[in-house]
C-alpha cells in the first residue's frame, strides 16, 4: 500500500476507514466509483489503475468518455481527490463521490 496507514488511505479515498476494512476483508465489493476513489488514494498508476477496475470486474477507463479521460488525467498527474471532483463538477460530470 506504498506505506500508507489504512486510516490515511481513507481519508485520501474520501471513504470511511469502516467501509475500507469491509472491503479489504472481502465483506464489501466497492462500485466502480468507489474503487477509483481507493486507486487514486492509493496514487497508483494509470496501468495498475485499469488492472484495479478489470480484476474488481469493471470496465477500464475509456480515454474517449470526457467523464474518463478527466479521472484518467487526475490518476496519470496524480491530482488529489478533491481536484479530479472539482474538474468533474467544472465539466458538469458526476463526481466519483
């Protein structure tokens, strides 16, 4: 987890540090939002990013989706949470929480 505490990846995934146990445990599958959510705070890298969505059983991100390609950018430059919601809402795109 790049030495990360679980309570600091939960801040930085904007998820509860209940929920993240539940998932780590295997009691809770997180959506697609959720688990990139978790990729971002983990800062982990666009390819290992897309390997996260397939073996969480979601479609990768699709660069020509405008949604996609603005949390692929935030993955890739490896931008806070906050600020890949912030483009999201700016582009009137849901936001991943």
């Amino acid at each position: 987890m790049k030495d990360l505490t679980k309570a600091e990846l939960a801040r930085r995934s904007g998820i509860s540090e209940v929920y993240l146990h539940q998932v780590f445990a295997g009691r809770r599958n997180p959506s697609r939002d959720r688990l990139l959510c978790i990729c971002v705070g983990l800062g982990i890298t666009l390819d290992e990013t897309q390997r996260m969505l397939t073996q969480g059983g979601y479609a990768q991100l699709y660069p020509r989706t405008r949604r996609d390609a603005i949390i692929s950018y935030g993955v890739v430059h490896q931008l806070p949470l906050g600020e890949i919601n912030d483009k999201l809402f700016a582009e009137q795109e849901k936001t991943l929480f």
